[in-house]
C-alpha cells in the first residue's frame, strides 16, 4: 500500500517547474471534497447519495503505482476510471452499481456505449466483465445504499429515456463537481471569480418594479392594450403547478416580455433555481438579450448569461477568467439565453462538455421561443426529454409561439400541455392586423412590378441567391436610395446598419426591402404591403408580424384598415428542398380550407397535416433504441450522440473585415497566441456558410486562416485590411463565387 496518494500535482505558476509533494492534491481529499459537491448537485433532483458515491469512488483507480509514477511522467499510460467502474458495480446491487459504473467510467472522457462496437470504441459491458482487484490492496470505503437512495421515476411510455437521463445528470453531477474541485486546487484565483452572475432571487425586485412601471400607464392602442393583457395574463398563471404550459400570442403582442414576466413570479412561487430561455436562432439572442435587461432596469453586474456556438470558449484560451466563459462551462447564473441546439444536443450527449451543464436544469423554468421552429425528425424524442425534465426534475417548461404545434397527449405521455392565455382565438380575432391573399405564380418581372407600385414593401423569399437577383431588378427599376437587400449573407454589424436606414426610409418615404426569411426572426419592423413567397404557415404568420406591426395603419380618411400580405409561388425560382417544398404543399392545402390561413385553428389544421400521413417524428429512431434496452440499463450513449444532430450541417463562421474595428480584431487575432479569445469581439462580423460554400470560397484564394478556429475573407492581396468590394457588397454582402450564374 502506498503512504501517500496523490490525485493532481501542482506547478508552479511563474516557473511552470513542478513542486514538492507537499504541495501535491491528496487524493483523499479530492474525493471527499468531490463527494460533497456531487452531493450538493444531486440533491436537486433526489439523488444526492447516488452522486456522493460516484464522487468517492470516481478516482479509486488513481491509488495504483503505474498512476501515481504517471504524475510525473505524461508519457506513462495509466486507466483510473476502470477500476472505479469496477469497485461500485461489485459493491452495489443492480441498477445503482451499473449507473454509476457508467458515470465514473465516463468521468474525463465521456459516457460510453455499454456494448462494444470497435476494438477502440469498448464498451462498458467488457470493462466490467473483468474480474475485480482492489488496487494496491486497498478497498474503497463506500457507504451503502437503500433504495430509497435511488430517486424514483414517474411511470412512462419512454423508460429508455427515463432512465439514461437519470444517468446523464448523475454524469453532469459528477463531472462538474470534479471539475471545480481540480479548479479549486489548481486555479484558486480563477475558482474564486466564479459564481459573479446574479442568482435568480436578486433579480426579483427590479423585475417587478419595471412591471409596475409598465401596468401604470394606460395603453394607447388595441395593440398596447393587448400587450398588456398578454403580460397580465402571464402574470396571473405564474402561481400554477410545475410543469408544462404553451403561451400562445399573436406575432408583437410582447410574448418575449411576457413570458419572462410568468418565469420570474413561476420561480419565486416555487423556489426555483434558473431560467433558462431556449431560441431557434443565434441572430434572436441578442435582442432577447436585450429585452431582458430593459426589463431589469439599471440593474448592474453580470445579469443575463449568453451561450451559444459563436461565443464556446477552449480550455486553452487567455479568456479562462471571463465569467462569461465560467458561468457557460456549467450554466451558473440565474438567468441564461441559449439555443435549441445547445440545450438539446446536450441532453442527448455525452462528452463532459456538454453534460455537464444539465444538473442545472433541474428545478429550472425552459422558456422555448418560437416553439412552432422544433424539427419534426426530433419531435417525440425531444417532447419526451421535456416530459421527463418536468415529472422527474421538477422543471417547467413553457412552448412560446404565435402558432402554436398541434401537439398529442400521448407524444407527452399523459402530460397534459396548459395554455396560459386563456383564450387565444379571441385574442387573434382582436389584433388581427392583416388580410392574407394569394397571387399565385410570379415570375421575377411581374413581382418586382407589383413590388413597386407600392410606396413601401417587404419582399421575403426563400433563398440568398434568389433575394440579390430580385433586389438587383428593383433596384433597377427606382434606384438604390431606396432599397435594401437583407439576408444571411450580411454580417450582423452590417445588417444592424441597413436596418437604421430602413427605419428612416420608412418613416420619410419610398422603401423597398428585400429579404430572405431571416427577417422573421426577431426584426421589428412595419410595413403596410408584405409579399411572401409560399412556404410554412409558421413562417407566413412571421411574415405577417412584420405588417401593420404596430395596427396604426390608416387610409386616406384617417380609418383604421388591415395589411396586405401577398402569397406567391416563384416561376424562376422553383422549390427544390424537399423541407421547403412540403410545408409550402401544406400551406396551399390551407389556403384552399381556411379564408384567414393565420387564425388558430388553420395552425392547428397545418401542423395536424405536418406531423400527420405517416411522418416519423423519430426519424433516427432515438427513442426505439433508447427503450429497447431499458430493461438491462443497457444503453449506447455515444451512438445516441452521435445519431442526436439538431442540425443536418452545422455552417461555419467566416469573419468580415467590414470596418475598422472587425479588421482591428482581425490583427490582433492574427498576433496573439490564443486567437479563439477573438471569436466574441468578431461574431457580429461573422456570415455562416456551409461546407460547399467554403470549399468555393477558397477555390477563389479569398479564404484566409488563422489557425484552425478562425476564417475570414482575405482583401484582393491575400491580406486583412485591403479592399473587398469585389466580394462583398455593401448592399448584398458576400459574393460566395466571382460571378454567380443567375
């Protein structure tokens, strides 16, 4: 038996030489320290015992000679998480010594699938098939467990899913309690810049005096006074039960306000830990963003945590102390704005990464906006997670969204969904702002005529190419003074510019505004004429949100009158996505049923159509495979994770030097040692584009490199600063090939 056994050495900080074992982790102490904090997480969803165990044993195989030598030599291999694996399968009885087998065993490099599927892919079934020695002779001094230490789950139709999420958050307990442990030890001064975000209790009282603010005046519209009574009403139903609950509001009638309003009284009612907030997109963070802290008034101090693809940080970058970075490793704060993707993707994962999160969720409120966006290939897979986070973590969940998914009992399994407006027909009968109609087909000349003959107009279509060659024909036709061109292929900052003169435009005169459907998401603007090409009737009522906005519109009497918005098939642009192409066929069918194809019970009729004639809701069969081994705990994570893609191909971000601060950025990136510090300052200069577009992108030697985290367009000398008009426009953005064929 050794004397002393170590967990972590420590170096030091100026020298980097290695110090004294005096100064060393004793392993003792990590995993007793460990134990605690796995305790305290798994607590929050009755399985504080269960997670305390995997917290003392997580690091038993640490106690052997080969690991201990590894300490001071990297080069030395040595397997710790085995025989951690091995000591809690044999000491307790099935399912608890298998799940937290599979939790210590996935400790550093993740959950592993439970049967092989490769001589390098082992699987935790043959790890545990080998016979047990206590290393070095010493026997690991466990409690024991009862069942009652096992936290019981509600009765379900998903007992797959019920059970490998129970051993997720058990990983998630673990992970992040090992992780600011090590911290702890390691990087005292960065352990003790933690927990800087706000807690959610400290956010309560400016919250409710900005709502005091807001129901103290008297509204000065139809439209202010049903945004009230949105807020009012979501207000009202914060003091009900957990669970699941839809807000359902017409297009600028204040959800996003609102349904905030229901998560801070909801939390304080019953004690809650977070509010989580999940958008389909990265574009709506920031406004969401900014909502939030209008609604918190001048509170200052880290308030609202932002995580998302564009801002996910390395271990290795310079930014290690940013409390932004902190906080995302493991969602520490009070209040977070996220994506669909990084909330789902992580609870179907299995890296440390990304699981370690999820403890968080429990006794969490999970705001959905723009619920109505949920791929139908993931739908009961990602219903039952939400089902199964509200029956057995105590969170709540609440689906916002002007058109609202037709969503079946049984896809909740039993759970019911509760409407927090009480009634939203009425509601839509109330602020209906527009009257929808449809032109049928329209070739590019005869829409960019009826585009014209109104003094302002929105034009949506469905694709980049298609929205430049039709701003190029209108521009043609009156000038481009008065017409924009909007569209993923301008940078955010660029975007933010052309929206300040459209707002002016609007105001002062003609304006013309063409568009893909990024402008639906989260764009406030108002024009009287809105056309649209065919598409879902999600996205034709978001559309239409951006017509009459604000439900002032007047004829030449002084009369209040409704909007036009104008459906049309494109003759030169034929749909040829599949995904496109379906919702568009179902929007006809619509059409041809219902005379207001935005009223509630046309959406409802739309998404029965959607979800119905034999759709698989579980293309990838998730939950199949999850159940089929329910009975034996026998589930294969890293397959699940891998299968589990929230998006088919995620883009890339390419940087635009579009002025001198992004070039600025651009430099100092290209100097420093840890450029992926610059991703944040550089991500509203950031165009995504897909793996095709890369690779013509740098046929042209227009894509420059910095490292391999960094991509950015290159001026005509290969250089950051030079010219780049050749390549991207100051009206459309981004040219992707020299000359596109039209």
């Amino acid at each position: 038996m050794l004397l002393s056994v170590y967990a972590h050495t420590k170096h030091d900080p100026l020298t980097k030489a290695l110090l004294p074992q005096v100064h060393w982790h004793l392993l003792d102490r990590h995993s007793r320290d460990t134990a605690r904090l796995a305790f305290r997480h798994g607590q929050h969803f009755h399985a504080g015992k269960l997670a305390e165990v995997a917290g003392l044993a997580h690091d038993y195989g640490k106690n052997s000679v080969i690991f201990q030598k590894r300490l001071v030599d990297s080069t030395i291999i040595a397997d710790h998480k085995s025989a951690g694996a091995r000591a809690v399968y044999a000491q307790y009885p099935f399912p608890a010594g298998l799940l937290l087998a599979y939790v210590i065993f996935g400790h550093h490099s993740g959950l592993p699938n439970h049967i092989s599927t490769s001589a390098k892919a082992i699987g935790l079934e043959d790890v545990l098939k080998e016979p047990l020695t206590w290393v070095e002779g010493v026997n690991p001094s466990l409690p024991p467990l009862s069942k009652e230490d096992i936290p019981p789950m509600a009765p379900t139709l998903n007992p797959g899913l019920s059970r490998s999420l129970m051993i997720r958050m058990l990983h998630s307990a673990l992970v992040d309690a090992d992780y600011l442990d090590t911290e702890q030890f390691l990087q005292p001064d960065k352990a003790a810049k933690r927990n800087s975000y706000l807690p959610l209790p400290e956010l309560y009282g400016p919250y409710e005096m900005k709502i005091e603010e807001l129901l103290s005046r008297t509204p000065d519209s139809e439209v202010n006074q049903l945004r009230r009574e949105v807020l009012e009403g979501c207000l009202e139903k914060a003091s009900g039960p957990k669970g699941f609950y839809t807000l359902t509001a017409p297009t600028g009638s204040g959800k996003t306000y609102a349904a905030l309003g229901f998560a801070f009284r909801h939390a304080k009612h019953h004690g809650m830990s977070r509010i989580v907030t999940c958008l389909p997109f990265i574009s709506l963070i920031e406004q969401t963003v900014s909502v939030y802290r209008n609604a918190l008034g001048d509170l200052e101090g880290n308030i609202v945590l932002e995580h998302h693809s564009n801002i996910t940080f390395t271990k290795e970058q310079e930014s290690e102390f940013d409390p932004r970075l902190m906080a995302a490793e493991n969602w520490d704060a009070g209040l977070i704005v996220t994506t669909n993707v990084q909330l789902f993707e992580s609870l179907f994962a299995a890296k440390p990464s990304k699981t370690r999160k999820l403890h968080r969720l429990a006794n969490s409120i999970i705001i959905l906006d723009e619920a109505q966006t949920l791929p139908e290939k993931l739908l009961k897979p990602v219903l039952a997670v939400l089902r199964c986070l509200c029956v057995d973590y105590g969170a709540t969940v609440v689906f916002s969204t002007a058109t609202q998914p037709a969503l079946k009992t049984e896809w909740l399994d039993g759970l019911q969904a509760e409407e927090i407006i009480p009634n939203p027909a009425h509601m839509y009968t109330r602020i209906c702002r527009v009257q929808t109609a449809s032109l049928g087909e329209q070739s590019d000349e005869e829409l960019t005529s009826r585009i014209i003959e109104q003094p302002k107009a929105l034009c949506i279509v469905n694709t980049r190419k298609q929205a430049r060659l039709l701003y190029g024909r209108v521009a043609n036709k009156v000038g481009k003074a008065n017409v924009f061109h909007l569209s993923g292929l301008m940078c955010a900052e660029h975007r933010s510019s052309s929206l300040k003169e459209i707002s002016a435009k609007l105001e002062s005169g003609e304006c013309y505004v063409i568009s893909t459907p990024l402008i639906e998401a989260g764009v406030d603007l108002d024009f009287p004429v809105v056309f649209r090409q065919m598409a879902g009737i999600e996205a034709i009522a978001q559309a239409a949100g951006r017509c009459n906005r604000e439900g002032k519109l007047r004829d030449i009497r002084g009369n209040l009158q409704k909007g036009q918005v104008f459906l049309f098939d494109s003759a030169d642009h034929p749909v040829r996505h599949a995904w496109y192409k379906e919702r568009a066929q179902f929007s006809r069918l619509i059409l041809r049923s219902y005379s207001d194809p935005l009223a509630p019970d046309a959406i409802h009729a739309y998404f029965n159509r959607l979800y119905g004639f034999g759709k698989n809701l579980d293309e990838q069969g998730i939950l199949k495979k999850l159940n089929g081994g329910a009975d034996e705990y026998s589930f294969q994570f890293r397959e699940i994770a891998d299968t589990f893609k929230w998006i088919d191909e995620e883009a890339v971000p390419v940087i635009i030097p579009w002025d001198q601060a992004a070039r600025n950025y651009l430099l100092q990136a290209q100097a420093a040692l840890y450029p992926a510090f610059y991703m944040r300052k550089l991500q509203r200069y950031t165009v995504p584009l897909y793996s095709g577009e890369m690779a013509q992108l740098r046929l042209t030697g227009r894509l420059g490199a910095i490292g391999d985290t960094i991509f950015y367009l290159k001026d005509k000398e290969g250089r950051i600063g030079g010219e780049i008009t050749d390549r991207y426009h100051v009206k459309t953005g981004l040219l992707v090939q020299p000359k596109e064929e039209d």
